[in-house]
C-alpha cells in the first residue's frame, strides 16, 4: 500500500455526537441562541474534527508550497517565470502578504519548494524594517521535484511517478511539523502559471466547461483570457485526464505544488487537524484530496471565496460554504491566515465565554 492510500485509511469520520454537545454549550452562552451566526457553526465544527469539547487553536501553521509551470511558455501570466523564486525568496525575507497575515494573526509559515525552476538561496536577512525575530516564525524546506513542471499544452505536465512523490511529500512535510505540534493549519501556494493549471484540473474533475472556471489570473486582458482558455482546452484534449483518477488529472494537467497540497490535506485529516482552504489553487488542491478520499472534505473548511471563478465551482462541486468574500486572489495562503484568525476567535467563543449559570444571567422566558 502506498504512503498515500495508507494515510487516507487512516481519516475517519468526525465526532458528530460531539458537535451536538458542542451546539448544546453555544445555546447555552450568555446571549440568545445562533446570535453569533457562523461562528458558533466553526466552533462546532472545530470540536468534531478535533475531538475535543474545549478545543484550542494554540499552535497554528500555514503550508505555503511553491513550484514552476511550463505552461509559462504559452504566455498564461502577465508575470515571467522568475517571479516564483523572487517571491519565495520575498517570503524568507518576511516581506510578502502571506509574512503581513500571519504575522497578525501569531501564525507559523512553513514554505515548501516543490520544484521551483531556480535554486532558492539558503541565506537571507529580514526585509528592509523588519526585525530579525519577525522572521523567525518560518520554516523553509528544499523538496524541488524537478525544475518546474514540463509545458501541458504539449503532453502531460509531469510523470505519474512524480505526481505520486508530490502528494507524498506534502503528506510528509505535514507529518515533520505535526511532531512539533500542529492544532490547525492553513493551505497557501506560489507559482507563476498556476492558475492555468488549477483551471485545468477543475475542468477535468468537475466536468465543467473550460470558460466557466477560468479567469483572470494576475490581472490578463480579454484577449490573453481567451488565449489562457484555448491553452487548456488545448492541453484537456492532448492528455485526456481520466477525471476519477486524481493521479492521473494532477500528472496530466496538475503541478507540484498542487499535488504536495493534496498531500498535506490528507495528512491533516488524518491526524484529526482542521484544514483551513485559501484561494484557488488551494481549492484545485482539495478538489484532488476529495477525489482521493471523500472524507477528507469534513475536515476542510473553506476561508474565502476568491474572485476566480473557478474557486466557486470547487466549492460546490466538494459541497463547502466559504465564510468570507473579500474580493481576494493572492492566494500564498493570505486568505487562509485571515479564516484561521477568525476560527480562532469562533473557539475561544465556544471555550471562554460564559453560560447563563455562570454569569448568573436569567435565561429567556417561557
């Protein structure tokens, strides 16, 4: 048995007897019932995947995984391929978004390079008004696969082999961190092209038209939009993704570090961990650990709702309600750090606020 079906037999359904008790205690805090809306609905959803009537959200971490595209070539970004190794050497140096977020909300970034098409420098200082200990709460880990993935509108983006190794590798990447102790994390990404090739897995595995899950990327025009789309008809129809077999659809069409964000979804339900989904390519990432086990999808919860269209359809396509619409398309994992924040705050609403016994507080009449 592979690391892969080994870790997703190990996901079991959550603690729904719990989450009862947990909607008993919410009803019972200082204020009239569901008052607190979607936030008593987190909390509830906290202590089932966790299995804990007092959950806590002490030790907080966020995967930001990065790779190369070779579908680059066919102009699908307004950004050069170089940006992916300047910006995760932006976020070593804690001067990025993902740095900003995560930073606020006392979030630990842990940034993976899946396969980065240029050697990431090991040395850095802080950047510019940053203080050495501010960027002290990230980790960054060399698993490069190979120098990006190959041009997917001329065959398949990667070996099977490969595809397996990148959901491999984020299930142990997760499983190193989650030894220094991990009670919820967040799912982040970074890869000029990338959205090019989420777009081509959701159309793979959701069956939906090319056009309805597409968009704009780093900001293209009409008419690189069109090219974008024609590219990954064009790469649909030479690869032929088989859309039941999550493998085949990430190794076809997919990149690295969306199959190590596969990975580290698996990994974390399977230890019982929330998963916190950020923008679309982490949504592309879900949809392929859904398709792996169905069961993960209790222990994902969606932060936001990006402005590609895409993301939309993933969502409804796994049966998830994001809980935040902010007009966000970063993606580095800055949605999931603001979702984590609130989660947050939703459990210490479950854990530190009082009951109308304890206040002493008359509770409303019959």
């Amino acid at each position: 048995m592979t690391k892969i079906k080994e870790t997703a037999a190990r996901i079991k359904l959550i603690d729904r007897e719990l989450m009862k008790i947990t909607q008993g205690r919410l009803d019972n805090l200082t204020k009239p019932q569901g008052s607190l809306g979607r936030l008593e609905e987190l909390a509830r959803i906290v202590a089932g995947i966790t299995g804990k009537e007092m959950p806590r959200l002490d030790n907080k971490v966020i995967f930001t995984l990065a790779a190369d595209h070779g579908v680059t070539a066919e102009k699908v970004s307004l950004f050069p391929k170089e940006v992916t190794a300047q910006m995760v050497h932006n976020f070593l140096t804690g001067g990025a978004g993902i740095n900003v977020l995560a930073r606020h909300a006392g979030i630990k970034v842990v940034v993976v390079d899946m396969g980065v098409a240029t050697k990431i420098p090991s040395k850095r200082k802080p950047a510019r008004g940053l203080k050495s200990k501010q960027s002290e709460a990230m980790v960054f880990i060399d698993k490069k696969i190979a120098l990006g993935t190959r041009n997917m509108s001329k065959g398949p983006a990667m070996s099977r082999e490969e595809a397996v190794k990148s959901i491999e590798t984020g299930i142990e990447v997760f499983e190193v961190e989650y030894k220094n102790g991990i009670d919820i994390i967040g799912t982040g990404d970074m890869g000029i092209g990338n959205t090019t090739a989420a777009s081509a897995v959701t159309a793979a595995i959701t069956g939906m038209p090319v056009k309805n899950v597409t968009g704009r990327g780093t900001g293209l025009d009409d008419s690189a939009l069109l090219n974008k789309i024609e590219i990954i008809k064009e790469s649909l129809r030479i690869n032929k993704p088989d859309p039941k077999d999550a493998l085949d659809v990430l190794s076809k069409v997919g990149g690295f570090e969306i199959g190590g964000l596969a990975g580290t979804i698996i990994a974390a339900a399977s230890r019982r961990v929330p998963v916190v989904i950020d923008g679309f390519i982490s949504g592309s990432a879900a949809l392929l650990a859904y398709q792996i086990e169905p069961k993960v999808k209790e222990y994902m919860i969606a932060a936001h709702c990006s402005v590609e269209k895409g993301h939309k359809v993933i969502f409804e396509h796994i049966g998830l309600n994001p809980f935040l619409d902010l007009g966000m398309r970063l993606g580095e994992g800055t949605g999931a750090a603001l979702g984590i924040s609130i989660i947050e705050a939703a459990v210490k609403i479950l854990t530190q606020m009082a009951t109308f016994k304890d206040a002493g507080v008359s509770t409303k009449e019959e």
